[in-house]
C-alpha cells in the first residue's frame, strides 16, 4: 500500500459509510446538461457549477478541450443519456498554455520521468527511458484562453454528430476568483 492508496481507500469507506439513498440515483443526469472542462486540480466543477451526484455528465481532460473523445462523450451524454445543453469551461493559468506539442514530444522522446519547469523552459532530469510516441498523439495545447473556448465551442456546433437544437456555452473560469466568465 501507499500513502496515497490508504488516503483514498479509506476516504471511499466514510464516503460510502453516509452514502444514503444515491444508491436511487438513474443513470441519465437528472438536470440535462454536460459540462467538458479541464482536469486541473484546482477546478471543482461540483462545486463552481452546483451539482450533486446524478446531477450532470462532467467530462475532463487536459485542458477541457474538444477532443475527439470528449465529441464521443458529449454524443453519447445526448444521443442515448437525454443532456440539451453543453458547457465548454477552460480557466486562467492553464498548464497547456505552457508548452507546446513539439516541446512535450521532444521531452518524451529522451525520458517519460517528469520534467522540471523553471517558469520559461522545461527540461528533462535524466535522458533514458524515451519514447517518440508523443510525436504521434496531439496534445491539444493553446496560446490564447479565450480563442481556445471559442475553437471548441465552434469544433463542437460544427461536428455532424452534435444535434442542431443543444446550445453549447462557453466559459472561462478564473481561478484567483471562482467566477465562470462568459466567452462570446
Ligand atoms: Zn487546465
């Protein structure tokens, strides 16, 4: 066991220990909607938008970002689990706004390890253990925040598979503030 494996293990046992009546919860997000956002520790998208268990589908990767597997979830959370109404939330001092693909497949490729931020450049602590398979994924980063909510928000009306009748809202979340800033 790890420390961090006890943590969660027996965080889960009081969790469940008050679990109530959830067990009743449907499967189809009781209040319709889906929320895509970013995996960024310090965002709660229960907590900045309100929800409880059963509440909304929360679909989370590294930067929020319109991905095609975040396309097959937002399709799926219409299609088949009755969502109307899509949030795109990317928020301030995003870790993506920190490098680049070619940066990232460049550190890969010397060393998977994790690598050191001076708060300019990345750089790698030990050069073994590479891969050039960062080459091949894209990593989806971004410069400018808001034009980065617009390209999904605009990826996602535009996708043959996205109902024509489900507004998609974006937003930006400030994370010095907790306020979701609307993105026209
Ligand atoms: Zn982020």
């Amino acid at each position: 066991m790890t420390r961090i494996l006890d943590e969660v293990t027996a965080a889960n046992r009081a969790y469940a220990a008050d679990f109530g009546d959830k067990g009743k919860l449907a499967l189809p997000p009781a209040r319709g909607f889906a929320i895509l956002t970013c995996m960024d520790a310090r965002l709660d998208p229960a907590k900045y938008a309100g929800l409880a268990e059963g509440d909304a589908h929360v679909i989370r990767n590294a930067g929020g970002r319109a991905s095609d597997d975040a396309i097959r979830s937002l399709v799926i959370s219409h299609k088949l689990l009755g969502t109307r109404e899509w949030f795109v939330i990317h928020h301030t001092d995003c870790g993506m706004q920190l490098f680049d693909g070619a940066t990232m497949a460049t550190l890969l490729e010397t060393s998977r390890a994790t690598a050191n931020f001076d708060g300019t450049t990345w750089t790698n602590q030990q050069a073994e253990g590479g891969s050039p398979e960062g080459w091949h994924l894209a990593w989806l980063t971004f410069r400018d925040l808001a034009q980065s909510v617009r390209d999904d928000v605009v990826r996602i009306k535009a996708h043959p598979l996205t109902p024509d009748d489900v507004p998609v809202h974006g937003f930006i979340y400030e994370v010095k503030t907790g306020e979701l800033l609307p993105v026209d």
